[in-house]
C-alpha cells in the first residue's frame, strides 16, 4: 500500500475515534458505534498493510 492508503487509514482512524467521543459526549450511542466501527476498519486495514509490508522485505 501507498502512503496515500496509510493517511487514508489513519484519517478514518481518528475519525472514528471523533465520532466515538462526540457520541460519549452527547449520549449518544449510535454515534459510538460509529466511531467504533470506522476504528476497526481502520486497524483491519492497517494489518493488510503490515501484512504486505513484511513480504516486501
């Protein structure tokens, strides 16, 4: 993957972790479950890429 791919992910880690606490702050739930959500996409991709990155070396 590119660096483009990691900022990508990164960027749909963090918000994620936005969403989750805007949802703790305002009570609400769904938003939590969002942002929970959009953290675990990004970690499911972040191991492919850890994954692609071992076999390049």
């Amino acid at each position: 993957m590119g660096a483009d791919d990691k900022i990508k992910n990164a960027a749909e880690d963090l918000g994620g972790k936005a969403k989750e606490a805007f949802g703790k702050a305002t009570g609400d739930d769904s938003k939590v479950a969002e942002g929970q959500a959009d953290q675990s996409k990004a970690d499911v991709k972040k191991a492919g890429e850890n994954v692609k990155d071992a076999f390049k070396h």
